[in-house]
C-alpha cells in the first residue's frame, strides 16, 4: 500500500465511524459510492497521485459535501 492509498483509508475509515447510525447496508453503499468518487478524482490526474494531489481531492470532496448541507 503506498502513502497516497493510506490517506484515502484513513478518510473512508474516519467517515465510516461518523455513519455508524445509518444500518450496515447503507453504510457500506455510501463507502463504497465515496470510494468510487475518489478513485475517479485520482485516475483524472492521469498520472500516479502524490500525497498532495490526494490531500487537494479530499479537501475538495470536503468542501463540496459541507457545502450540500
């Protein structure tokens, strides 16, 4: 695993334990949903993602989801 697969870990699992309300089923769709999205946002780079480029991504994702709200 490298650093930039560790960063999006880490925020698919913090997000994981701020849905623990919703029931399983439904956590695991809106994971998997995420996951996809920020899968896409990397493979747009259209070159390996570096920390920072993962960092951007998921401020970006951030703001747009607070932004929803």
């Amino acid at each position: 695993m490298n650093d930039t697969s560790t960063l999006v870990d880490r925020y698919l699992d913090d997000l994981a334990r701020m849905l623990t309300a919703l029931p399983p089923a439904e956590r695991a769709d809106a994971l998997g949903s995420v996951r996809e999205h920020l899968d896409d946002a990397i493979g747009d780079l259209g070159r390996p993602a570096t920390d920072d480029d993962v960092t951007a991504i998921l401020g970006a994702k951030l703001v747009r989801e607070l932004a929803a709200l």
